[in-house]
C-alpha cells in the first residue's frame, strides 16, 4: 500500500495502473491517480449539446408537457422552440436569451438566471422573476395569473410596478 494526501491506495490499484499503462508506477506527494479525461470547458460544451438535442427531441415530439432546464449551462433557446405545452423551468441556469419563445401552458420559471428581458408577444399563466434582472415588461406580454418579481430591478421601480397592476397585472414583491 501506499500512503498519498492522508489515504492509503491499495496496491491493487496500483498494479491495476500499472498493468494498464505498461509502465512503473510512482506516486509523489500531491498526486492523483484519477485524472479526468475531458477539460471542465469540454464538459460544459458536451452538456450543452445534450441539452440542445433533449430540446429538438422535445419539439419533435410536439412541445407536449414541462420543459425542465433548471441548472443547465444553457445560454439561450433555439430559434425554433415557439411554445411550450406545459411549464418551462430554468432556475439557476445561464440562461440570456428566450429567442422566438411564444406560448408557455402554465408558467415559466426564470429564478436566479442571468436574463433581462423578455421576448415579445409572449403568453404565459405564471411568471417567476425572482432574483433576475429584468427590469421593465415588454408592452404585449400577456400573464393569465400572477408575476413574481421580488430581488429584481422591476421590483425597485415603484411606479413601473403601479403602472403594471393598472394595467391589470397580478404583480407579488414576494413569494405567497
């Protein structure tokens, strides 16, 4: 056995390396027998594709039900994603842009993403900006129920958020 960062690795483990190489193996201090294959970035980018084709899949198959993007590296949608028949979540994903998104069922989930305004002609039941930087509705947006902006640029402009709910908007500060 031999002891590296405070942990014993089995000398079955070494041999195992060994064997596979084809050469002798010596561990010094500070050293990993593990080392990842693919960089941080190819990852990211290899996550990004499969995200990508999760979401051609999803049209291909009519836009039926959610669309769970929540914590995704996803930057913006694809051009040809127009509605979505259920909910459309990205919580805590990179997201910027919505591109040609039209239609969302029920709501559409936005919290802690990076995004800043919202695409044109958009209907949705419910909508969650909490903790965005969004910080005005496009003119022709339609919310059938509630829009939650609390920690958001919008939620600081008292008379922009006043002007909204003469507009009819159900407009919460805070989450109920």
């Amino acid at each position: 056995e031999c002891k590296r960062q405070g942990r014993w690795i089995p000398l079955k483990e070494i041999k195992l390396l060994e064997l596979l190489s084809g050469k002798k193996v010596i561990l010094k201090e500070g050293e990993d027998l593990l080392i990842p294959r693919r960089s941080k970035e190819e990852r990211e980018k290899n996550h990004i594709i499969a995200i990508n084709k999760q979401i051609q899949e999803y049209i291909k198959n009519g836009s039926k039900g959610d669309l769970d993007l929540r914590d995704t590296p996803i930057e913006k949608l694809p051009n040809n994603l127009i509605k979505v028949g259920g909910s459309l979540v990205l919580d805590r994903s990179k997201i910027k842009n919505l591109n040609n998104l039209k239609e969302i069922r029920y709501f559409l989930s936005l919290e802690k993403t990076q995004i800043r305004e919202l695409p044109k002609n958009l209907t949705v039941e419910l909508l969650d900006l909490e903790d965005t930087l969004v910080e005005s509705l496009p003119d022709n947006l339609v919310v059938k129920g509630k829009i939650y902006i609390k920690n958001t640029p919008l939620s600081r402009n008292k008379e922009l958020v006043q002007k909204y709910k003469d507009k009819g908007y159900i407009i919460y500060n805070v989450k109920i």
